[in-house]
C-alpha cells in the first residue's frame, strides 16, 4: 500500500481496494459528495454504488461513529474516515462490495487508512498550490489587460496585493518560449531579474511571456552588464526576445506593440534578442486636428448606453473592439468571451460608428482613433471645446502625417518596386495572403515569404497581430494623398 502510494497516489490505492473488493472505492465528504471514485468490476453499476456510499457517508455523519456499513440486499458498504477524528465531516473511504464480501477486506480496508490519507492530505495541498497559481497568474493577466485599456489607478489597486510594484517607466519584453517551457522560463526570468520583473503570462499566445521591466534595468542590465532581455536569450535555448522602447506606464499598450514587433526581427538575427527601433506613434503627430477628429469618430460609441442591465457598455465595447484590431480572433482568448459574444459586439460598434469593421481602410480608422484618445500626452495637450466634424484624409494631408508616412516608408526603398507592389496588393486585399496571392500572380507559400522578407526588414510583425497593416495602411493613405 505505501508503495503505490509513493508510485501512484490516491488513484492507484483505490483501484487496488476496488479490484480486491469486485466492486466500487472512492472518497467521499460529509455529505456524501465522490470526491474521487474508481470501479473494479465493469459489471457493476458504478451510479448505484456511488448513491449507496453517499447514503452511507451522510449517515456516518450524522451518528458521528468511527466507522459505518450499510447493507442491502445484494452488497455492502464499508466507511472509514481518512485521519480525522470520529464526528468531524473530513473525507472517508468507501467500499461497495457484492456479497459475500472477500475475506480480509476490512483488514485491508483499515491497513489502506493511513496511507491512502497521507496520499490524499498530499494531493489537497497540491491543488491548493494549484489553484493559487492559477488565481495569481489570472491576478496579473487582469493588471495587464487594466493596463492595455488605460485604468492605471485601478490596476495599481490590484497589483498591490501582488508583487513586485509595477514600475515606471517601463520597458515591456516579449519572451517567446518552446516546447511547453513558459514556466520554467518564467522562473529564469524572475531569479535574473531579482524579483523586480512583472511576469505575466500572456493570454493570447500560449508560448509567450509578457515582461514588464524597470526602464534602468532593461538598459544597464542586472550584474555582469547583460540587458534582462540578452540574458534571457542567453540562458534558454531557442528562447526569443523582443524588446520595447523606454515608455511610462500608462503607454504599456504602445510598449508591447514595439515588443512584439521587435520579436518578429529578433527570430531572424543569430541572437534571438531585437529592440523596437525608434519610430513615432502616430498618434502623436495627428495634432489637435486629428484629436478632435478621433472624439468625433468614437462619440456614438463612447455615447452608447446599453438597452438591458447585462448588455456591454460604451466602456467594454472599446476594450472589446481595440482587443480585436490587436489579436484578431484571439480577443476570445484575451477577453475570456465566446466568439459569438465578440461577433456581436462587433457587430454592434460596427453599427454605431458607420463603419464596415471587415474593410482594413475602417480598421485602421478606428484603431488610431483609440490610440490617440489613449495618448496621455495627447489629451494634455488637446484644446479644449467640442468634437469636430471631419474625415480622416483632412488628418492625413498635415504635415506631422506626412513627414511619420515618408519615416515609415523608407525602409521599403531597399525592397524595389516588388516590395511595395506585394505590401500594396496585400492591404488592398484587405489584409487576405490567399486573395493577395492570387492578385500577384503567385502562390500562397511564395506570398508568405515576400512578407516574411519584409516583416525583416520593417521591423514589423505583418502575419501575426498585433500587426503593423494599420500603421502601414495609413502611411499608404498620407504618402498617395500627398502627391
């Protein structure tokens, strides 16, 4: 018995018992819930031996006695508490045999007491240790996705009661992991970094790791002069890191924007460690035009008042819709919703705001109007008064529009005329490979690889949201408008 109890737990301890006794082990509560049952007779009906050791489990209860059978006419079930003592409600052992009962099984019941309770005592504290992992790695997804929408004051309230403090300023990390290592990674991440990295598991992408990082360290490095992020890389085979710009952190959306772009680079160079390169948001070049051009686009979706008590909200269809421009269909995925809520509610925003959510052109309208109402520096600096009316090429014409679209678009000059034709057809396809392919005149898999290429050479993720279609598209839009 103390060997399958070291080899096999609580499992292998009942499906010996059950096996001895032709019939049904399990541990019960106090009131006659199968915590964990096991038959060893496939004849036998395991629904009605679970009713009859409930039964019984509620009647040890409540005589309080040591020990209880409960006979019928066809079998008998035997009860032992699991180490408590007589008239507590802890666990107890059940045995339904058929009778004539086997000879010895009391004797074998009561020797597999002890260990099945040590298994089981054991077992416990590990769902336990479980369940709060769980709760706390669920904790820190929350204080990200606080973070991504802009409710600072309220994730500063949850984090407290995590660890570390979240910093400011900020870089955010991206770590790519293989092969089921997140956890461990996880643990690398957090003795290099001396406990002061805010770890979070990211919710989308079930290989990576979401690191927000103290500005000073992710620049000196922790001692030995390496960068978190190059000692990442250099500890953990096939581990990739993308690394942000230094950001305060109520940018923390825009950080790991630059972070998953940078990752895109980093698989390709021998390192497996990239920076965002410098590049402006455009948000921050829009001006006051383009500010109050933005509260005019989102206003009847900011205005939005659901008809019924349990309908979304102004405030959740935004983090819904802006969950979506970034992850596409992941949003299910970062939201915790079906993905016939996120069709609905999409629908509904689409609805509001006059806008067809499927063209790329509406996307990338929508997602740089909630990247400039979500630019702090940008709301200081808004002039007060009313939204304007406007489109979005008035926007585009200004001079701080034109000058980010030439910024954007000169990398391309080193890919020719079939970069820039590939990039182009591919957006007008509404960001679609095999529409695109079929476009150029080539073959999916060859489609892939010229943006593959390109994503090199930008600095931007393309294929894999969140992706840099919207930026691209509006640099598009400025550069053709312009001439």
């Amino acid at each position: 018995m103390y060997r399958l109890a070291r080899t096999g737990g609580s499992p292998e301890l009942l499906r010996r018992l059950a096996q001895r006794a032709e019939g049904w082990a399990g541990i019960l509560d106090g009131d006659g819930t199968v915590l964990q049952a096991v038959a060893g007779n496939a004849r036998w009906p395991g629904h009605e031996a679970a009713g009859l050791a409930s039964r019984a489990a509620r009647e040890l209860a409540a005589r309080g006695t040591g020990s209880y059978s409960l006979d019928t006419e066809e079998c008998s079930a035997l009860l032992l508490p699991l180490g408590r003592p007589a008239g507590s409600h802890g666990p107890v052992l059940a045995l339904v045999a058929p009778k004539p009962l086997p000879g010895g099984l009391t004797t074998l019941m009561a020797d597999a007491v002890m260990p099945l309770a040590l298994s089981w005592a054991s077992e416990s504290v590990e769902r336990k240790r479980r369940r709060v992992d769980l709760a706390e790695s669920r904790g820190r997804e929350a204080v990200l996705h606080l973070l991504m929408t802009g409710q600072l004051s309220i994730a500063h309230q949850v984090a407290g009661a995590l660890r570390p403090k979240l910093p400011d300023p900020v870089r955010v990390c991206v770590v790519e992991c293989s092969g089921g290592q997140r956890d461990e990674v996880a643990r690398i991440c957090a003795d290099v970094s001396g406990g002061r990295t805010w770890i979070v598991r990211c919710p989308v992408y079930a290989s990576h790791l979401i690191l927000i990082v103290p500005a000073d360290e992710e620049a000196e490095g922790p001692p030995g002069g390496r960068t978190l992020g190059l000692a990442i890389a250099g500890l953990v085979d096939d581990c990739v890191v993308g690394v942000s710009e230094e950001v305060r952190l109520p940018d923390t959306a825009t950080a790991y924007r630059q972070a998953f772009h940078a990752l895109a680079v980093a698989r390709g160079v021998p390192g497996r460690h990239a920076r965002f390169g410098a590049a402006q948001e455009p948000a921050l070049v829009v001006g006051a035009a383009g500010a109050k051009w933005a509260d005019a686009l989102l206003a009847p979706l900011l205005a939005h008042l659901p008809r019924r008590p349990q309908d979304p909200g102004s405030q959740e269809l935004c983090a819904t819709v802006a969950s979506w421009l970034a992850f596409s269909s992941h949003a299910t995925q970062h939201l915790k919703i079906h993905r016939n809520t996120l069709a609905a509610r999409l629908k509904l925003v689409g609805e509001l705001l006059g806008l067809d959510l499927n063209r790329v052109a509406d996307q990338a309208a929508v997602d740089l109007a909630l990247r400039i109402r979500a630019t702090p520096a940008l709301h200081r600096a808004r002039p007060m008064g009313p939204p304007v009316s406007g489109d979005l090429d008035a926007v585009l014409r200004s001079p701080g529009v034109r000058g980010w679209a030439a910024q954007q678009l000169r990398l391309l000059d080193r890919a020719g005329p079939m970069g820039e034709e590939t990039l182009r057809t591919w957006l007008r396809c509404e960001a679609q490979l095999s529409a695109a392919a079929a476009e150029l005149g080539i073959s999916v898999p060859g489609a892939r690889k010229r943006l593959t290429r390109l994503e090199a050479l930008l600095s931007r993720s393309l294929l894999r949201t969140p992706s840099a279609r919207y930026d691209l598209w509006l640099a598009f839009r400025a550069v053709d408008l312009a001439a």
